[in-house]
RNA sequence: GCUCUCAUCGUCUAGCCCGGUCUAGGACAUCGCCCUCUCACGGCGGAAACGCGGGUUCAAAUCCCGCUGGGAGUACCA
C-alpha cells in the first residue's frame, strides 16, 4: 500500500441526483471544518457518472446550498452556477473526466486485472438468489473471468475488475481497524463500457489525480472502502486516510430519508433558519469539542473551525432533533446585531402584498425587528410576531377587561388614557416618557388594570411586547386611532 | 441470510484511550417556581441514562469476552 498523498486536501463529492441534504451538508461541513482547520485544501468535486440520475438543477442546489452554510472550496465548479471551474486539478465534473478514466481502464483490461463479462441480468439473478439459499454471501460467481473477451463489440458486456482473493485492512481514522475479506465482495462491475465508469473506479481514479490525502464521508461507503483499495492497489495509487461518519438518523433511529427531515437544505433557508445555526448544529451532530469548550453550546464558524477535531466525532448514529435546531437558531438570532437580523427579517417582513394600514420607515421597521427579537425562532416568525403594527387585528370587546375589572371600569380607564395621549407630543411618544406618565393612573388603579387594556388596545392580541415599546413605533396618531376603536368596541 | 459497524438521560452529548476525583456533568425537550399587565425572553430548581451477563482488579461507565439490541451495505446508483 503506497502511502498517503502528504498535503493535506480534502474533497466533498456530492452527486446531483437529487437537492442537497442535511447528510450531505454535514459531510461538507466535516470536510471542510477539517481542511480549515489544517489549513489544507477543500475540492468540490460533482459525481455526476450516472448521466440519467444526475441533473443541472441539483447541481445548481448543490452549490448554492453550499455557499448559503457559508462553506467555500478551494477547487470545483464556480460558484456562479456555470460551467466554468477553478483549480488546476480539474475537470471537477466527472462527466467532463471520461478520457482520464477511459486510460485508467483500458491499462486495467489489458493487463488482465479487468475483464469483460457477458452475464445477463437474469444469470446474475439466479446466481444471486442460490446464494441466499444456501445462507452464503451473494457474489459474482467469476463465471466470465476466463471468457472470450474478443467479441465484445457484439455482445452487450460491463466491465469487471478481477478482485484478488485476501484481507483488506485499513485504519479508519475515527473507528480503528476494519478489516474485509475479498472473498466476500467478489468482481465488482467497474464500468459498463470503456466511457462509462461507475462510482468506485471514478472515486478511486479521481482521488489520485486529485491529491487527496483524507477521505471523509458518510458511513454508507464504509463497504466500498475495501473496493476501493483494491483498485488503488492495481492501479498503483495511493490510499488516502479514511474517515466514515456516523449517520444522521431520523427518530425513528434509520438513516434520514428524503420523507423525513432530509429535504433540501435551502427549505431551511426559506423557513428562515440562520446558516451559522444551520453550521453549529450540524457541527454537533455527531461532534463535541474538547475540554474547557465542552460545556459551551453556541458556536460561530470561526470557533468551530478552530475547534475541530476529527478525531473526536462520534462513532455511533446521531437522531436528527429539530428542537434543538430551533433553540440553536433562536439563540443565534438572539446573538445577531440588530441592524444585520433586519436585513435578514426584510425580505419576511416585505414579503408580499400584506394589506398596510401603516407604513413604517426603515427606522421604525428596526424598532419593530428590535422589539420582537427574543420570541423568534425562525426568521419567518417575525411575519407573524409583527402582523398586528401594520393592521390591528379584530377582538372580542372582552379581551380589553383585565382579570376582576368590569367593562366599564375598563372602558373609563381607557379615556383617561386617550386624554393622555391626546396631551403628548410625537417626541415624547417613548416608552422613556411613557413609563413614568402612566405612574399616576397606575397607582390609582392597579398595573394590570390600566396596562392591559392598553395592551390589547394598541395590539389586539392576548400576548405581545408591551403597550409602552409598542406606542412608541405606532406613533400618537395610530395610538389614538386604536384607543378610539378599544373605546367604541367598549361603550 | 451474508459482510461491516455501533451501544451513557426521550434526544444531542461530556466522561471511556491513561480504571478510583462519577452519589455520571452540560444542552434540547419536559415539569415546577421566580421575573411579569400578557405572551415571549431570562433566572432558579426537579424528574430523567452507564442495554444484559460474565471476567480482570482492592476498585469498572471506563479494560477483556459473550449475549442482546440497533444501524448500514449487500446494483450494470452514488
């Protein structure tokens, strides 16, 4: 076995047959927490061999899915979405490889390590069946192995790699030793014709030319490891260290399904999930940093590329658990400058054509993001958190009356209330000048009589900020407007 | 079936490599209390786990073996 490519770069080779999912996303964030961590190179290569499964669109999600978490790569396709690429050990597509495989696999038939065979797909059926039966693993018999290769422009035939029969070992750098036997894989089908590769022999070709030292993937491929080294071995490649991620699993303990959770990443973009929650959450399935740090929750990007450790993620499966994500994200939207979480909320809060009783300034429109913060969980809530400063929302007249008080107490309260906003002026329409002008009403009557039928006045709702914060972004004008509607609804 | 693999609160995990400091720590969720005009936020507290059985040892969550249970792979997909 030939050793490791020394510098270190890794590469995340998603294939584009589908959007990008919360597995694959962490499997880049792995890699590439790994790379800048090491200060090494992070290659995007697609895997895009199976040209009927693979799609432009899934390729465009791919990439854009990418650089909305915040990961970059060093090599691979542009990020505009064209066909362009950077690096210089490209083409990063392998559809646009096949003469680099082509080469690779005709050295392999001609020094007899590959074969043509001609089984039909009924002959590998029965094979396999007979197999079960008889309790033994199901591999390919080897029947074409010695068969006439000649004729082979005739006959429909796939291409097979003549699997030496031995123990493959290999250190995976977060479980240990594992060990395969060869005899229990059998002549795995390598391409189905000179120009068309399959995943295992384009993995294995294109981790060579591509220089990469560490190869760090999902669980699911711990079997084609040995495969893989196999034909690195006939073909004279190194072996890149390999690390086999724990899986992400769905509650019900299964590797996460389209069905599931494991729809497209940029759901959670739409759905209003912060990226560098979307990272630091993902980070943590399946990963814990060491020591001082690891009682410590909220991490930027910058913290986990500093932090990371491959060595420490976890060996065993990782149930995906939303509620965690949404406190994750609520907590970064709490640690957000309120300027750049307004940015974030626009295109929530001017998201369509919602009817506007009020137009807000921008100024104002920060002062309302300011006010309804703390109860977001996701951007979006803030569509509806702040529903009721652009149109009050209708209510029962009996949601103005405060616990024990009767509607006419409420009612009486309410006109001195308007009088006292009739008497102010729009600068001292603050919560600053609010608060100790209300003191003498409250005093008199109670907090709870006098702030919440303001409350519901200004608001319309059985929860929301406070009648002070809110009167300051309605402005006197609006305040009087809806005391005057609390007072109809109430006489 | 076969191959590989995993195993600490419901969930994510710390601790395990280098046995004692673990009456097993943190977080989410949950329950209770506090803050409070309300709802959120926040604060405090509770309940909650070393899968089982052997062994090694003065001592095991930590080391070894077995069992059980889970997961993944088993394609002319990746």
């Amino acid at each position: 076995m030939q050793q490791f490519h020394p510098e270190i770069r890794v590469r995340f080779a998603p294939s584009p047959t589908g959007p990008m999912t919360l597995g694959n996303a962490r499997t880049a964030l792995f890699n590439w927490l790994f790379a800048k961590h090491m200060n090494g190179s992070f290659v995007l290569r697609i895997e895009d061999t199976d040209v009927a499964r693979s799609h432009k669109d899934h390729e465009r999600d791919l990439i854009s899915a990418l650089s909305w978490i915040g990961i970059t790569w060093d090599e691979g396709p542009s990020v505009d979405g064209s066909e362009g690429e950077h690096g210089s050990f490209g083409p990063y597509r392998q559809s646009a490889r096949t003469p680099i495989y082509e080469e690779y696999l005709r050295d392999l038939l001609k020094r007899g390590l590959a074969y043509r065979c001609f089984c039909t797909k009924e002959q590998l059926e029965a094979d396999a069946a007979s197999a079960v039966s008889r309790g033994i693993p199901h591999i390919y018999s080897g029947r074409c192995r010695h068969a006439d290769q000649s004729d082979h422009v005739q006959r429909p035939s796939v291409i097979r790699f003549a699997m030496p029969l031995r123990r493959i070992v290999f250190t995976d750098y977060i479980r240990g030793e594992v060990v395969f036997d060869t005899a229990t894989i059998g002549d795995i089908v390598i391409a189905k014709d000179e120009r068309t590769p399959l995943y295992n022999f384009a993995v294995v070709v294109d981790d060579e030319r591509m220089r990469i030292s560490h190869v760090i993937r999902g669980e699911d491929h711990i079997a084609n490891t040995p495969k893989q080294i196999a034909l690195q071995e006939a073909l004279g490649f190194a072996t890149p260290i390999y690390a086999h991620l724990p899986l992400i699993l769905a509650s019900d303990r299964t590797k996460l399904s389209k069905r599931t959770a494991d729809i497209s990443i940029l759901n959670y973009q739409q759905r209003g999930y912060l990226p560098e929650a979307i990272m630091n959450f993902l980070a943590f399935l399946g990963w814990h940093p060491h020591g001082v740090e690891s009682e410590k929750e909220l991490f930027t990007p910058l913290e986990l590329m500093r932090s990371f450790d491959l060595s420490r993620v976890q060996k065993a499966g990782a149930v995906f658990n939303p509620e965690k994500l949404d406190w994750l994200n609520g907590q970064h939207i709490k640690a957000l400058p309120i300027a750049e979480l307004y940015q974030y909320c626009l295109p929530f809060l001017l998201s369509d054509n919602r009817q506007h009783s009020h137009s807000f300034s921008s100024q104002q429109l920060m002062g309302i993001v300011r006010l309804v913060r703390d109860r977001l969980t996701v951007l979006s809530d803030v569509r509806s958190e702040t529903e009721f400063f652009f149109q009050l929302p209708s209510y029962e007249k009996e949601l103005l009356v405060w616990k024990t008080d009767s509607i006419e107490h409420t009612h009486a309260i309410l006109r001195r209330v308007r009088e006292l906003f009739s008497s102010i002026s729009e600068d001292e329409c603050t919560a600053h000048f609010l608060s100790p002008a209300f003191e003498p009403l409250i005093s008199e009557h109670g907090k709870g009589s006098v702030l919440w039928p303001v409350r519901v006045a200004l608001s319309g709702l059985r929860g929301s900020p406070g009648p002070f914060e809110i009167a300051e972004v309605l402005g006197v004008a609006e305040v009087i407007r809806r005391l005057d509607h609390a007072l109809t609804l109430s006489s």
